[in-house]
C-alpha cells in the first residue's frame, strides 16, 4: 500500500539557519515591499486623468456615475491609495534596519494594502454594471455583460495583482526566519512556515494537491492567459521600404481623353417588386448608381487614361524622395519587401479581393512594373487593428488599407485609438467602400476615430492626383457607393486618412470577377500608386524625424 507523504515540520533547530541567510532573506522582503508602493503612487498620479479622460468621451455615464456618488467616492480614494503607497515605501526602507519596531510597522502597512483595494475593486464593480443596467453605451458601442466584465478587469486587475503580491508579502514575514532576523527570537515555526511547506510538499492528500495545481493551472492558462495574449494579436514583421534616392517630379501623366461609346462598367442591379406601380407613393428605395442623372452624367464623362511617359524623366525605378535617380527613399532598407496589408475589422467583406480575384497582388504587382522595385510581397496579408501598436517606431507600415461591402464589425474603442496613434504618427489608411451600407457606417467609425478632424473633401489639384500620375479631374468615380468624390482627413498637412466611395478594390480584381473595362483597371491602379507613393513619402519624414 503507497504511504502518504506527511509534512514534517521541526519544532526545533530553525534556530540553526545561519544568521546571513536570514538576514538576507528580510532585507529582500524590505525591498520587495518597497516595490509595492509603485500601484499606489500609480494610483494618485494616472488614474484621476484617466477617469477624467474616460468621463469627457462619455458625458452620460458621468451623470449615472456621479449621481450615484461613485466619482466623488473614487476621486477620495485615489489619493488615498498614493498615501499608502508612499507610507509601504517607508515601512520598506525602515525595515532595512531590523528591529522589532520597523518589522510591526511594515506589517500594518502591508495590512491596510488589503481593505483599500479591496473597495476600490468593488467600487469599480458596482460602477461597470451600474452602467449596463442602466443600458449605456460607451465610446459609441453597446454594452453587455460580457464588455462589462471585460472593462471592470481591465480596471482591477492591478489591483487584485497588488493584493496577492500583499499576500505574499504577509506569508513571508510570518516565517520564522524573517522574524528572528529583526527580534532575534527563535522558536517554534510560524504560520508562514506552515503555508510555505505545504505548498512545497502538496499537504498530506499528496495526489488530490497535485491534482488541485494542475486543475487551477490549466483552468488559469485557458480563461486568463490564453485570451490575454490573444488580446496582443501576436508578432509582426517590419515594414522594409525600398532604401535609395528618387525624385519627387512626376515619372508618368494620366491623359483624360473622351471617348465615343464603351461598354459601361457597373456592377448588376438588383430588381425591385413594386406592388402599386401607379401609386403616388414611391415605395422603392432609389439607388445611388441607377438615376437619369447619374446615366447622363456617365455618358458624358466616360474617359480612357492613356498613360505615357514625360520626356527627359527617367521612368522606370525613379520614384522615391531625395533627389536622386536609383529611386527608393533615404530612411527605408536594403532589403526591402512591399507589403499590402489590410485591416480585418470583423464586418462584412473586409476581406473581398484577397481570394483568386487577387486585387491586393494584382495591385502590387502593377506597383511593381510602374517603379521598378521588384521585390514584392508573394500574397497579400491581414491585421486586427491591435496590431498597429506592435511596430516599431522606423519600422511600421506607411499605409495600411480597409474597404468592405457590407456594415462594418464592432471596433473597440482600444483599437480605435490604436488605429489613431498609427494614422498621426505617420502611417496612412486608405478605405474603400465596396457598397453604401458600407460607406455609411466607415463614416460612423472615422468620425469617432478622429473625432477633432473633419472628413473634407479632396480638390481635383490636390498633391494626391499629381504624381506620380496626373488626373487633371480628380480621381474616377468608379461606382461611387457614397457619392463621387473621395474624401480625407488632415493632420499637420499630411493626408493621414484617403477614403475612395467607388470601390476602386473592385476594379484591382482579375478580369472576370468584375465588369470594368481595361481602361478603368488602369485608371484604378494608377490612383491606388499615387496613394502608396504618397504615403512612402510622408513614411520617410516621419521615420526620419523618429530617428533624430
């Protein structure tokens, strides 16, 4: 019969661990102790600026909040927390010299850690699922109880992380050594020894401790861990433009010139069952894409842009910034690799093209054949919006590309700010509706995004129609899905965001997977050039001025 192990706790000779080691051992719970002032000046310092940020974006949880008297409660409690925080600091640093005084101090400090955050998690607690019950939404999205548990972790986790590292702290120094290294004293062994070595030796139910770890640690990697590492999205590879000198004159011009009759290029219509066509109520809902006006107005402008080169401007590999005539830019790589990297936001066709259509390669491909830089990406790739955040700062993507035809999914207000901080600290998005539910809710989510910027329209002289190909009259139209003219939005003069409403994705696609004539295809790839070109340009300035 297998015997069960016992603890085996010595009632004598703890006396006998060397004096150093004890020593040690209660200087490195001083120290440690110390460290956990770091949550509570956090606390004073951050948090009330981030509670203040948090009710500004959110006027009428602010009202619920403050009503129910949570707000004044937490701004109490805030310094409160930093108060403690400085006063464990001390008991830290008074602890370095052992005596019996120092040791009782430190211990109330860490005691008092338990109470304060404990009403701090409670509060934060009440205050998420008050605002649910209350059926608010916050930054723009509606909440439920799972975005509710999600926020208050968000909120209370460092706090429930101080708590258990207070814990610990306590089961430390209720150890026999910690103790008579500041009183001197020796004797029996304490509670802290008792919890240490039952954790080392798994009690006296050996199998069922074992068994309880493994359960607990299992339960901890598949509920905690695991999404919270998702949560990061990974790794990323960085962005490598081509390192060189270019010029910054125009390589190639977009001629507009009229043509007789073509064949159209538009997407089928749907039909619509009119029940009393002769009713003086229109019952159908008009199509953007199938008025008198529109056909008049497409008749009159089908163009064909013929490109040709300018004499005496070196055509092929020339493009980049600094003056010279290899082309590339000043701050890119050696080994370079041009990537097309669009945004996964979970709505309806944010990945449309990248099947066998191929839009995304077709586009890099005639990229490729226009610049003379070969090296390209072999297929085209995705990314959550989280992982903006991943590049480096000389590293990240100098655009970034987001269409759909369908309502888009349900941004975070986190990925939101990400995609912000991407768009001003250098990067480009580049949007595309592919239909007009899809136009109406990318302006939704682009005004919160950037909520101080207006959405404005681009002029037909703008920079972005000038090189490296012209278009005297602006961009095409394509289908237009939310109307003719593309959109932007400005930061510090640099278009940091491009919206096409036409669906120019769709006209990158292989022929037979949509209806545009070569010469829209054309028109298409040369727009959708000038936009990376642009965005490489500005990439550059902003690395450059990173690397300073």
């Amino acid at each position: 019969m297998e015997k069960t192990e016992q603890i085996r706790l010595p009632s004598e000779g703890l006396h006998e661990i060397p004096a150093k080691a004890s020593a040690f051992k209660a200087r490195v719970v001083s120290l440690a102790a110390m460290m956990l002032a770091g949550p509570g000046v956090f606390a004073a310092w951050f948090l009330p600026g981030m509670l203040a940020s948090f009710l500004a974006g959110n006027p009428k949880a602010a009202a619920l909040l403050g009503a129910n008297g949570w707000i004044l409660v937490l701004k109490v409690l805030f310094p409160v927390m930093g108060s403690l925080g400085l006063l464990i600091a001390a008991g830290g640093l008074f602890s370095l010299y052992r005596r019996p005084l120092t040791y009782r101090f430190l211990r109330a400090a860490i005691a008092i850690v338990y109470p304060i955050l404990a009403a701090y998690i409670c509060i934060a607690w009440e205050a998420v699922f008050s605002i649910l019950d209350a059926n608010l939404e916050l930054d723009g999205q509606k909440q439920d109880r799972a975005t509710a548990l999600l926020l208050w972790w968000h909120v209370s986790w460092p706090a429930i992380a101080a708590i258990l590292y207070a814990a610990w702290l306590h089961v430390l120094m209720h150890s026999r050594s910690v103790y008579s290294a500041f009183t001197g004293e020796d004797g029996e062994p304490l509670k802290g020894d008792v919890i240490l070595e039952n954790i080392r030796t798994h009690g006296q139910e050996v199998h069922v401790r074992r068994s309880f770890y493994a359960s607990s640690f299992i339960h901890l990697v598949i509920i905690i861990i695991i999404p919270w590492l998702l949560s990061y999205g990974g790794c990323v590879e960085s962005y490598r433009v081509p390192k060189g000198s270019g010029t910054a004159s125009v390589v190639m011009v977009g001629k507009m010139v009229k043509t007789t009759k073509s064949k159209k290029s538009k997407k089928n219509k749907r039909k619509h069952l009119v029940l009393r066509p002769n009713s003086s109520i229109i019952y159908e809902i008009p199509d953007l894409d199938d008025t008198e006006v529109d056909r008049a107005m497409e008749d009159q402008t089908q163009v064909t842009y013929q490109s040709m080169a300018m004499a005496g401007i070196a055509r092929t590999g020339a493009m980049g910034k600094g003056g010279g005539t290899q082309g590339g830019w000043p701050e890119g790589m050696d080994d370079y690799k041009i990537r097309f990297i669009r945004l996964d936001h979970g709505g309806d066709g944010w990945n449309d093209g990248m099947d066998d259509s191929g839009s995304d390669i077709n586009f890099l491909r005639a990229f490729a054949k226009s610049t003379g830089f070969k090296n390209i990406a072999a297929k085209s790739e995705s990314h959550k919006i989280a992982l903006l955040a991943k590049y480096s700062k000389d590293g990240f993507p100098p655009f970034v590309y987001l269409t759909g035809n369908g309502s888009m999914g349900s941004v975070s207000s986190s990925d939101r700010k990400i995609l912000r901080e991407y768009c001003l600290r250098g990067g480009m998005l580049i949007a595309d509706a592919g239909s007009p539910s899809f136009h109406t809710t990318f302006i939704h989510f682009i005004t919160q995004v950037f909520p101080d910027k207006p959405l404005i329209d681009i002029s037909d002289d703008d920079v972005l129609y000038q090189m490296p190909y012209s278009f005297p009259n602006g961009a095409p139209a394509f289908w237009h899905h939310g109307g003719r003219r593309p959109l932007g939005i400005k930061h510090e003069g640099r278009w940091i965001v491009f919206y096409h409403p036409g669906d120019m994705n769709d006209a990158w696609k292989s022929p037979g997977y949509t209806d545009v004539t070569p010469e829209m295809r054309d028109a298409a790839m040369q727009l959708g050039i000038n936009l990376v070109y642009y965005s490489f340009n500005q990439w550059d300035d902003a690395v450059a001025k990173a690397r300073k």
